[in-house]
C-alpha cells in the first residue's frame, strides 16, 4: 500500500451511493454545547445525531440540534466517531482528530488514524463517592493510553476487514449492507465501543477499525498461549495482495501464540520462565483452536519456530504432544535458532522443503478482473510461531509470502515457468521492506518496539546497524514488559505524579477494558482495592528505586573500600558490610521479582 500525503476526503457524503454501495459520512462537525456534544454531516447537515453530557444518552438530531437556539462554545472538524465506553460514572464519546489517506484497497480510499480523543459526558460524576472518582481517574488514564493506539485504519466507501478469497464469494447486495454488517467481527478493534452507535441505529456513523496487523487484545508478556476458548494470544491474519496484468492475487498466512494453556510472568529477569499450566483441558482447548482454523482457511499446517532446548523445548515439546492427537493437522518443528543461526537465512529453503508439497496444495486465491471469474482458491493456511510471534515468526512469514508471489506471478504469465521473483532487485526491494515495516507495525503494537531481525527482512543479512538496533529494542521491550505493562513507580518516576503510585497506565487493562473483557459496574467492587499480602505487594514497586540505588551505592562503595581492604582490618570489615548489604539487596530484589515489575489488575490470565 503506497504512503501518499494528508487530506481529507473531499467526496460527497450520502448514506448509499451509485450502485447501492453503501458509504459512511467522512467528514463531521463537532459541535459541543453545556449540556450535550452534536455531531452532524458537513455534506448533510440534517444527518447525525447528540449524546447527552449528563447521561451519555444518544438521539438522533432533530430540528433544534440541525439549527440550534444558542451557539456552541466550541466547534471542530473530526472525521468520525470510533464508539462510548461507560465507565463508573459517565460515558465517553471516541472521536477521530486527524487521519492520513494511506493507499487504496479494491479502488476505495483506505485512512490511518492520526489521532483520537475521549470527550467525556461525565457531568454525574460530581455526585460520586471518593473512592469512585479515584477508579473514574484510573479508567480515564487506561483511556488515554487507548488514544494513542497504534495502526488503526478504515475507509468510509468499503470493509477492510475481510480476505479477498471472501469478499469475492459475497452475494448481490452484500456492498449495500451497513459497514460494520459486511466487516468479519474478530479484527474490528473497535468492536465493542460501537454498540450503543449500532443500537441508536447510526449505521452511517458506524466506522469499524481494523488494526494493521490484528491483535488480540493481549500485551506480549501478560497474555501467552491460549484460553479455554482456544484463542490465542497475538492472533494475526496476514494477506499479501497482488494486482497485475488484470489479475487480482491474493496469499493468507495466520500467527499466533503456542495454543496450549501456559504463562511467563516478569520477574526482573530478561527472559522470564515459561511455566506450562497443567489443566485436563488442554486436549479440548488444543482441538477447538485448530477446528476454528480449519473451518475458517481449510487445510493447516502448524509451523513451531521455538527452540528445542531449555524452557521453550518444554513448551515445543508439550505443543507436538498435543499434536499427535490431531491428525487433521500437520505439525512442522522448525529450531529457527539453531538452523538460522550467524544471520543464515538462506536455512529456511530447510523449512521450505519440509512443507512446499502442502504449501503448494494449499495454493492462493486468483481472480481475473475482466468478468470476475475465480480462477484459483487457497485451500488451507500455514499457521505459524514462535514464543511472541514476533521476530523468527516475521522473517519465516516473508520467506513463504515471496515463494507464493512467484509462484502467482508465473500463473498469470508475468514471470517465466523457471524465473522467481527474486532476481528482479528492485521489486524485491520494495516487496522487502514492505514486510520488514509490517514486522515493525506488529512489534510496535504489543511489544512497543521496532521488530528485531528487520535486516534479515529487508536485506537478507544482518548489518552492524541493524545489531545496534536490535540491541536497543531489545532492552527497551525488557523495560516495557516490567515496567508499563502494569503499575509501577517508573511511572511516577518520569513526572506522572499527579496520581497515586497504584493508578498508573496499564496497556493490559486498557486493552481488556476496551474490548469489553472487563466491564465497569458500579454495583461491582473497585478492582483495584488491595488488603493482606497483595497491598504489601503494591507498595513494592515504589520501593524499587530505593533499592536501586542501595544496590549502586552498595556496589560502588564495595569497590572502593575493597582497594583499600589490605591497609587495615577496619577497611577489611568495612567491606565486608558492604558487599553484605549489597548481597542482601540482590537477594530481596531477586526474591521479589514479580512483586516489583507492573501487573495488570482487571483480569486473569486465562
């Protein structure tokens, strides 16, 4: 999709357009009032609707709305509304600020979200007790986080939520359908944040939003494996899309997390043990996993990119285990480590080799542009992972995304039966980079950072900067992972001081409170009130740069007099204390690993 500048979309807004295609309203008018927020078409300013500051109640407009008696005390430009969420004491309206145009999908405009904003219609919550204006405060501060959600897109002429092998199977009358009707549920981010829109029947304001590169809704360390369900954790589809010589070609691949029970909390360590969880429902868990998928893409072949030693060999070994039980599905172990070591990508023609004959069976979707006519269906998906489905997961995915690509374009005649796609440098240049920014938008999404191996993406070797980079992301995923998954005092630490130390931005809980996995209720107990072992737990964090600095101070001052320890017993003494005071506070820090780094508090792991 090529990057192109910002502007707004300056097409007319009507609610279904030529050839009963059903069209969102682009831009809106924002109108805020004492009482009540308006928003309304520029294009058909009758068209739009008001939400009650006191309640959050939605109506649609009606004539003193379209010409109101008094004048708003602000009015702005937004380009669409993303959903409400209630939380203790009033709703908040999403909004759209600022977008980019992006690209095109299927001919149709497609937009990234520049920036968002909760208005909030919380006039209630001067009548609240204390302690629910210290939750609606901590909400408020999960919903900032949302704000600044990476990768969201949409597009107000079409869905881009569905493959094209789907889309092409639709029936008459499927355009003309509201957006959010036609777009496949699992990868509209704002899913639950739109019911009260589709309730007050705004379907012309309903914008669903696809996160580049879906998630699902789990941070990289607090959600790992699968729920009883059997989601799994950093669930992706990937398409890659091809348009040429009035072809149109399209590739699916699927990522997700090792689809067995399983759990690897931060401790302080840079890589936490993983800890499977014994459960008599793991069989059941591993077959409904597995089931989706083929119901969903046909034919699957699991691809396992962890190691086969230490935690993760426990983990790869549980997960072919519980493989045999499925005959249905072919499970391929691939030690990416250990075959890809020293940069070696080339090593992957390994794994290739191992899965090209269902690869090639599975096929890719075609279709000819002239009359519709479908010449080609993928038949099944390779479903690939490694620990986070990150990294190893990217540069495998890209591996067999160019084996497809050449294999389509020999199809349609652009490349030789013996030719591959490979050997045009500057076609696979950008087809590289295209999947190393993709990695990124991943990465970016729930580990907070660029994705690491990128240069074995784009370049196929790795560079000394790309190590340096590498090295850089690796150590800030390490301080996101135990410092702002959850609470914690780094937060107060770098000027959030204007809360309390146990109300600080969680990712996770914004995640699981957005997505309606945790549902605010007055009625129910502050999830963050603490008591016993698990308050003493809280105040932990905050003690943290204490020790931080007994342990420097410790270390330092050991040093030092352990250069003067041989002049007399005193320095000897002297620096026996303090290594021992250094050791005791090593000791505690490392003993109390899990208490120190940032957990979520609104829901289980499961």
């Amino acid at each position: 999709m090529e990057a192109s500048s910002s502007s707004p979309s300056s097409s007319s807004s009507v609610t279904v357009a030529t050839g009963d295609r059903f069209r969102l309203h682009d831009r809106l008018e924002l109108l805020e009032f004492a009482d009540k927020y308006v928003v309304k078409s520029f294009e058909s300013p009758n068209r739009g609707f008001s939400i009650s500051r006191e309640d959050g109640d939605i109506q649609p407009l009606d004539g003193a709305d379209v010409d109101p008696p008094v004048r708003p005390y602000r009015t702005s430009t937004i380009y669409g509304v993303a959903g409400t969420i209630r939380l203790v004491a009033g709703t908040y309206i999403l909004v759209i600020t600022s977008q980019k145009e992006v690209g095109e999908f299927l001919g149709f405009p497609v937009f990234r979200v520049m920036s968002m904003q909760f208005l909030p219609c919380n006039e209630a919550l001067k009548f609240s007790t204390s302690e629910e204006k210290r939750d609606e405060a901590y909400f408020m501060n999960l919903l900032r986080i949302v704000e600044s959600t990476p990768g969201l897109y949409y597009s107000y002429d079409t869905d881009i939520t569905l493959n094209l092998q789907r889309r092409c199977k639709l029936t008459d009358g499927w355009m003309a359908k509201p957006i959010w009707k036609q777009a496949d549920p699992r990868f509209v981010w704002n899913r639950n944040l739109l019911e009260d829109l589709i309730e007050a029947k705004l379907d012309e304001f309903v914008i669903p939003l696809l996160q580049g590169n879906i998630l699902c809704y789990r941070t990289r360390m607090w959600r790992r494996g699968a729920n009883l369900q059997g989601d799994t954790a950093n669930s992706i589809e990937t398409e890659q899309l091809l348009e040429t010589e009035g072809f149109r070609s399209s590739f699916l691949q699927f990522r997700g997390s090792v689809p067995l029970l399983w759990e690897q909390i931060v401790d302080l360590s840079y890589k936490p043990r993983l800890r499977i969880i014994d459960n008599e429902q793991t069989p059941k868990v591993v077959e409904r996993h597995f089931l989706d998928l083929s119901q969903r893409y046909g034919d699957v072949v699991a691809v396992d990119l962890t190691d086969k030693h230490g935690d993760e060999g426990l983990l790869s070994a549980a997960y072919a285990n519980e493989m045999k039980t499925l005959p249905s599905v072919r499970y391929c172990s691939f030690d990416f480590h250990h075959f890809c070591s020293n940069s070696n990508f080339d090593k992957l023609q390994i794994l290739y080799d191992q899965v090209s004959e269902d690869f090639e069976k599975q096929g890719y979707f075609l279709v000819d542009d002239a009359d519709g006519e479908i010449l080609e269906e993928q038949k099944g998906i390779i479903r690939s992972n490694c620990i986070d489905c990150l990294d190893r997961t990217n540069v495998t995915q890209s591996f067999l995304a160019q084996k497809s690509l050449t294999i389509q374009l020999r199809r349609v005649g652009v490349l030789g039966p013996d030719e591959s796609f490979t050997n045009f440098n500057k076609e696979y240049g950008k087809f590289r980079t295209l999947w190393a920014e993709q990695g990124d938008e991943i990465s970016l999404g729930y580990a907070g950072t660029h994705a690491l191996k990128g240069d074995l993406v784009r370049y196929g070797k790795q560079t000394l900067g790309g190590m340096i980079k590498d090295g850089m992301s690796a150590l800030s995923r390490y301080y996101l992972n135990n410092f702002q998954d959850g609470y914690g005092w780094i937060w107060e630490a770098f000027g959030y001081r204007n809360l309390t130390p146990t109300y600080f931005v969680l990712l996770q809980d914004a995640l699981d409170l957005i997505s309606g996995r945790y549902s605010v209720s007055r009625q129910s107990p502050s999830p963050f009130r603490l008591n016993g072992f698990e308050s003493l737990s809280s105040e932990l964090p905050q003690y943290l740069p204490v020790a931080s600095a007994l342990l420097i101070g410790g270390l330092t001052v050991t040093s030092f007099t352990l250069q003067q320890a041989g002049r007399n017993a005193q320095q000897y003494l002297s620096t026996v204390l303090w290594a021992g005071v250094t050791a005791g506070v090593m000791a505690a820090v490392k003993a109390n690993g899990r208490q120190f780094c940032s957990r979520p508090r609104l829901c289980g792991l499961l």
